[in-house]
C-alpha cells in the first residue's frame, strides 16, 4: 500500500513539475532578446542625448516578456525622441557588473537614467501592472530629469 502510494505521488509530482517547467518554458519563449540591436551602455552614455530607459532584463523571467513589447512599444511611440532604450540581459557576464551598480535585485529593473545629471529614477515594479501606470511613473522620472531638484547650501 505504501509502495503504491508512493509511486502515485512521484507520479503527480513529476507531472506537476514537468507542467510548470513546460509552461515557463512557453512563456519565455519570445522575449525580445533580438530587440538588443547591439547598443551597450558605454555607447549609449557617449552618444545619447537624451535620458536613458534602461531594462534589465532576464530570458527565463515571464514579466519581462510580457512587459518588454510594451516598453518597446512606449519608446517606438510616445518616447520616440525623448528616451533612449537600453537592454541589458543579465545573464550575460558583462551586463552582471552594471546590474549590481545599479543596484538590480529583482527582474525585470527598469530605470530611468539622466546621464547630464547624473540622475537615476527606479521604476517600481508595482508600475508594471498597467501602461497606464508605467507610462505615469516615467513621465514622472522625465519631469524630474528636465527639472533637477537643485539643493541649496
């Protein structure tokens, strides 16, 4: 009886992990790794004009495949002009120095990076349940770029 049993519950808990695998596997499937068109934050801090909308990003994480389109979307669109995105992919050796810089402790890192004054706004991740609000909190972060608080002394 014990025997049994036990075989029935490996059974459904090698299908249950077998599901979840494969269905995170699905997800992921189409992160836009390809949208990287090769531009690295070194080149982006020498030759951007404007700020910066930095994307740390990761293949295995289902949110950032499902917001990815839609930042990319924002840039292409609305931000045309006013932002320039920069994909990092964590994975990679190179891009795990820049993640920890910036402070990077949860996928996906949005930022928004004023490199004339060397300001950094977090988008918080509770800003990626909407455009709405995604488009909210970086209008946001550009106000505070094109207006820098100036502390007096």
């Amino acid at each position: 009886m014990f025997k049994r049993s036990f075989i029935l519950v490996s059974l459904i808990f090698g299908l249950v992990f077998a599901s979840a695998f494969a269905s995170q596997l699905w997800m992921t499937k189409d992160l836009p790794s390809a949208y990287d068109n090769g531009l690295t934050i070194e080149k982006a801090f020498k030759t951007s004009k404007v700020p910066l909308l930095i994307e740390f990003y990761s293949d295995t994480c289902g949110t950032c495949k499902r917001l990815a389109p839609v930042i990319h979307a924002l840039e292409d669109g609305p931000y045309k002009g006013r932002l320039t995105l920069v994909m990092m992919d964590v994975n990679e050796d190179a891009n795990q120095d820049i993640a920890r810089l910036f402070g990077v402790d949860s996928l996906p890192g949005l930022y928004v990076f004023d490199h004339r004054h060397m300001k950094k706004h977090a988008i918080q991740a509770e800003d990626f349940a909407t455009e709405a609000r995604l488009k909210s909190s970086i209008d946001h972060a550009l106000a505070l770029s094109e207006h820098p608080v100036v502390s007096a002394r």
